[in-house]
C-alpha cells in the first residue's frame, strides 16, 4: 500500500513537474512573438519532415538491432521485427509513465522470444552504460569543436566578477565556507554514509554502468554494435541539423549548435518523461546562445521535440497492433 502511495505521488510530482517546465518555456512570450512563432510555422519546410522522420525510424531500428546483439551474447536470438516493437513499445509508455518503458520491453520480448526476463533486464543496464558514455564523449565533443565560445562565455564571467569585485568576493568566501563545511560533514559523517541506502544506490548504478561497459568484451558482434552505436547517434544529430533547416530563421545554425542541442537536449530527455517540458526548455536556452531570437527559439524547440515523439506515438502504436500479428503468423 505504501509502495503504490508512493508511486502515485511519484506520478503526480512528475506531472507537475513537466507543465511547471512547459511553463517556463513560454512565460515570457509576449502576443508579439506568439505571432511570429505562428509565422514561422506556417512558413517552414514541411517536406524536411520526410528523411526526419526516416531517420527517427532508423535509429529505432538501429536500437533494436544494437539491443538483438546485447540479447545474442547470452545465447538467446530473438527475430530483430520483436525487439523493435518491443523498443517501440517501450518508448510509447514512457511518455506516460517513467521506467515503465524499460520493464514493458523485457516483458514483451520475454513472452514472445521465450526469454528470461530478469536476463534481459542486466541487457538494459548494459545498453543505458553504453549510452551514458556515448553521452560523456558527446559532451567533450561539443566543448571541443567550439572552445572559443566557452572561452567567450568564462571571459564574460570574469568580466562579471571584475565589475562587481566586492560582492564577488563576499559570495566566494561564503562557498568557500560553505564547500569547507561540507567536506567536514562528509568526514565526520563517512561511515553513516557509507552504509545509508542513497549510497549504496548510487554505488550500485555505477557498479551496473561498469559491469554493462565491460560486457562489450564478451559481445558476439561487437562491430556490429559500435556500428549502430554510431549510426544511433548519427541519426539523433541529423534530425536535429534538417529541424533547423525547416525554419528560415534558424537555417543559419551550423552543426555546433546542432552538437549543443544533441547533449543538453539528452540530459532533458531524462530528466522528464520522453523530455517533456524540459527538452523544449532547455534546447531554447541552448539556441538562444547563439544569436536566435526568443520566439524562434521557442518554436524550433517545440518543432524538434514534437516530430520524434509524434514519431513514437504512431510507431508505438502501430507496434501494438502489428506485434501479435506478426508472431501469430511466424508461429502458425
């Protein structure tokens, strides 16, 4: 009882979490830019949406296949049509309910594939490690193709703290302070720590994100794997570079900011579920860095994001329909 009270409020913070985001996103429109992101949506480039939306399918198909290789080195071969409808199934519940998507795709495959579920879940933390690293070089990737903004961006920060030294270093003494007192506390307080059960999750995700990095060694196909790893994220980074060739205000934004969009716009996917709310925000923070205007900010970020989720909608639910259909005929 209590488990289902928590989750139930879980949901509910959730949700509420996402329209405070939405929120944020579009509190500071005035009627002037309300026109001008109708404007640009009804001036921009629909038939772009064609290769988007083929390669918001490929790198679903490329998940299946990359996840079919993770399958195959425990010795089970399941059909590569059930993994992607099990990965689109998947990604359709979790826009309504977080991690749900994870434990319904295991399910799925375990009653059509005859697999051990609990096999297949140790697949899914291997392939959340691996796309957490990809994360990691992707974010090192995007400070090096473009240091000379974050070089911009900290001698703004400098200048900022020049002008107002006094203050400056009032608030540096205070974190100083404050950093000084945590190191203490984690001192004083280590073994409590140590043995608290925050810690001993925290110690056994990154155990999982190790032991899923170190299976690649034992992978059957591991060019195959790296392979569609690449091609994954390839497809994420097209579909991001033709969203802003679809409007003309943001046609002139290079694969930088494409890069930028890719990594922050990740971490927002996590954050929520299927990143609502909190994708769009923080892809408008991101392009407004570098010179768009606010309102065409707002409307490229709502474009980006709602094509791959209208993508998994259809794609979620057609694997609904067809994934019986398709194993009644592969068995009779």
């Amino acid at each position: 009882m209590q488990k289902k009270l928590i989750n139930i409020a879980t949901y509910i913070f959730t949700l509420l979490l996402c329209a405070f985001l939405i929120w944020l996103t579009v509190k500071d429109l005035n009627q002037e830019d309300i026109q001008k992101i109708k404007f640009s949506i009804s001036q921009a480039k629909y038939l772009l949406l064609i290769p988007i939306i083929i390669m918001g399918f490929v790198s679903h198909w490329s998940r299946a296949v990359r996840w079919k290789y993770l399958i195959e080195s425990l010795d089970f071969h399941p059909k590569t049509m059930n993994t992607f409808f099990a990965v689109m199934v998947g990604y359709l519940a979790n826009l309504a309910f977080p991690r749900l998507g994870e434990v319904l795709k295991c399910t799925i495959l375990a009653r059509y594939e005859k697999i051990p579920a609990d096999k297949l879940v140790g697949t899914i933390i291997a392939e959340r490690a691996f796309d957490m690293l990809c994360l990691v070089i992707l974010f090192i990737v995007t400070f090096l193709v473009q240091i000379d903004l974050a070089a911009h961006y900290f001698n703004e920060l400098i200048s900022r703290f020049n002008q107002n030294s006094d203050s400056s270093f009032l608030k540096m003494y205070w974190l100083l302070g404050a950093l000084v007192l945590l190191i203490l506390l984690l001192f004083i307080f280590k073994s409590y720590i140590k043995n608290s059960n925050v810690f001993k999750k925290v110690e056994n995700i990154i155990q999982n994100i190790l032991s899923g990095i170190l299976s690649f060694k034992n992978m059957k196909n591991q060019k195959g794997f790296v392979f569609h790893t690449v091609l994954i994220w390839a497809m994420y980074f097209g579909m991001i570079q033709l969203g802003f060739y679809s409007i003309g205000e943001t046609s002139v934004l290079t694969y930088k900011t494409a890069f930028s969009v890719l990594s922050f716009g990740s971490v927002g996917m996590i954050l929520t579920p299927g990143g609502i709310g909190a994708y769009t925000l923080l892809v408008q923070e991101i392009i407004s860095l570098y010179g768009i205007e606010n309102a065409f900010s707002v409307a490229i970020s709502w474009i980006i994001w709602l094509v791959p989720t209208i993508i998994i909608l259809i794609g979620g639910t057609l694997s609904l329909i067809f994934l019986p259909i398709y194993n009644k005929i592969k068995n009779g």
